[in-house]
C-alpha cells in the first residue's frame, strides 16, 4: 500500500495531506496512530471542572483513595475525545461522525498513563456521489499494552476530489501523472507496514530526504484565538497592555488585540513539525522578521524552504539543515519570516522510533 503524506501543488512544492479518502479504505485494514498521549492528573482536573463534572473521583484525591481504584480515575469523555484526535492522521478527510455504536471503557486510565490508539475498518459502504461510511473499531492501549477503550463508530468520508480542499485542483493527466509518482516517493510515505499486516503512522522527513530547492506548505493552518493569545502573554509574564488588557486595547489600540511576537514565532514553527518531526534538536532562529501584526482572529499558513543539508562533523548520525519558515495570514499579507537551523536524525540512525513503536 503506498499512500503520501503530500500532495504536489508546484515544482519541488508539496503540501502537507492527511487522512484517506473514501476509496483507499477496504475492510481488514488495520491503522496505529501515532503519536501517543501520555495524561497527567490535572488536565484531568480541568476537563472535570470546566465541564461541571459532579464526579468527584476524577479530582478529590481523599476521595478516590477510599475507592476500589484508589485514585482519581481519568475523564472517560478525555480518553474518547484523545483517541478520536489521534486517529485524525487516517481519518482526517471525513465529512462527519455519523455515530458511535458503542464506547466502552474496558480498563482504568489514570494521569500518567500514555495512551495509543489503533484503527480497524470492519465495512465501507458508498453513501453518494461526494463520499461514503467507514465503519471502524478503534482501540485504545495504554503504555503497558492493556486495552483500556474501544469505541465503534461509522465515519462518512469524502471521496477523491470531493474533499473542499481539491475541488480547485487540478485534474489533468499530468496532475494525475504527478501524483502517482509522489504516492511512489518513499520519503513521502504515510505508513509503514508491519510484518503482521498493519500501518504504523509516519510523519516527519529524514536528513536523506531533506533536498535543498525544496518548500513544504504546512497543514492544518492555525487560527489564533482572543483568549489564548492574552492567555499565553500572562503565562510569559508579558506586562504590555496591547497583548491582554482588553479595555486598553479598546480604548487606545481600535479593539485589536494583538498576539505576542514569541507566541507568534511558537505557533508558526509548530506547523512545521509534521514535515520536521525527526529533529534532534532546534540549532537556532536567525533573521527572524515580522510584517503585518498578528491579531486575534487571524489564521496563519506556513510553509518552509530547505536551503541547505550538510553532514553534522560532530554526530555522525545526524545532518544539519539551514530552513527557511515564511507565514502569512488569511489575507496573503506576510506575518512572519525566519530561517532555522535543525540537527535531524539520518535514516537507520541509532533513533527512538522503532523502540518507541513509532
């Protein structure tokens, strides 16, 4: 099965893709999603709380110490909403959920546990012209392999070319041509295939596919919100009026709340972890440039370009890359432009992923 993680929108110009459309589904497939997601004890807290949970044994510790579990027992709703999320690598090109035949919590979860999530589709059936329903089972296991929920549910998929996002793309030949070759690109992989059958989710490009020339459009975009921006500039300490004082804003800025430029930087290289999720370590930011301000309300879209790849002289199982990140706003207008440099494991390196089940 080869199936990309890109889609080819240019010369030597890729745009991040997830999710299968309707047809590359077929009963038996079986998916792991990756990453895992390990819980802690307060957002545990916090979902409980800011839901208006009444029960107590997710968050009075005196309490859940006098029950069988002796201690405060996970969110069942966190659990079903990570699994779903985690599964958005595979899934992501649906239309909706049309509903859950069954969401059963078959073992504890407590804060601390790490949670995977593992697909099989058990039937498609065609629905219309625009797409289809997958049935599917997802697993959830924690990190000592337990199952702790299982959850089946129908999802309605769009089918190829019917998504919103291809509908202005291009359906000739040559576009069709071009996307069989990247789907062949094995840098461009979305899955590996285990020796029992089942896809492992990849992301993330080794120092050997990184080719300068290169530039990687990032996917999902990212709005910034009101209450996440003033949120970040108290947790930074941020003392300026214009990142969270709302009646300042108001009455001296035309009610434009702006977002804090290191929250700004924070969002936009976040984007692009998903093409350079198998870094080592970020090296530096260099030349970094602001253009239009951010506000509250703004959706950014980043791409990178590879400028340069050179062998590490220190850690010979790593590479240096030189990346330039660029991103705008819902307008065009330019935001933000820096250049970093990343240390990158080399493929076969003496990395975590294998060992980690990644």
């Amino acid at each position: 099965m080869s199936l990309s993680a890109y889609t080819c929108i240019g010369e030597r110009r890729y745009r991040e893709r997830f999710g299968l459309d309707f047809e590359d589904f077929r009963p038996g497939q079986r998916f792991r999603h990756r990453p895992g997601v390990t819980f802690s004890q307060q957002e545990n807290v916090d979902e409980a709380l800011d839901s208006l949970n009444a029960a107590m044994i997710h968050y009075d510790a005196c309490y859940a110490a006098k029950t069988a579990w002796r201690r405060e027992l996970m969110v069942s709703t966190v659990t079903l909403q990570r699994l779903i999320g985690m599964s958005s690598k595979t899934f992501g090109r649906k239309d909706r959920i049309t509903g859950f035949d069954e969401i059963a919590m078959t073992a504890p979860v407590f804060g601390g546990d790490t949670i995977y999530a593992e697909s099989e589709v058990v039937a498609v059936s065609p629905a219309d012209a625009a797409g289809g329903d997958v049935s599917v089972v997802c697993r959830g296991f924690n990190q000592d392999g337990k199952e702790v929920a299982r959850v089946r549910y129908t999802v309605r998929v769009w089918r190829r070319g019917h998504h919103p996002e291809d509908r202005d793309r291009p359906s000739s030949e040559a576009a069709a041509a071009s996307s069989e070759a990247l789907a062949a690109d094995p840098r461009f992989l979305a899955y590996r295939e285990e020796a029992d059958g089942a896809l492992t989710e990849q992301v993330g490009l080794f120092f050997e596919d990184c080719r300068a020339g290169e530039t990687f459009v990032h996917w999902p975009r990212r709005t910034l919100l009101r209450d996440e921006a003033m949120f970040h500039a108290w947790r930074a300490l941020e003392l300026a009026p214009q990142y969270h004082d709302l009646d300042w804003v108001e009455r001296f800025a035309g009610g434009e709340l702006r977002v804090t430029e290191a929250w700004l930087i924070t969002a936009a290289t976040a984007m692009t972890t998903r093409t350079f999720g198998r870094v080592v370590a970020n090296l530096a930011w260099t030349d970094v440039r602001f253009g239009a301000p951010a506000r509250a309300g703004d959706t950014l879209q980043s791409e990178s370009s590879i400028l340069d790849a050179r062998e590490s002289r220190s850690r010979p199982h790593e590479g240096i890359l030189a990346v330039e990140t660029r991103a705008a706003n819902q307008r065009g207008e330019p935001v933000l432009s820096y250049q970093r440099r990343l240390l990158v494991y080399k493929r076969g390196a003496a990395a975590p992923y294998v060992s980690a089940g990644y």
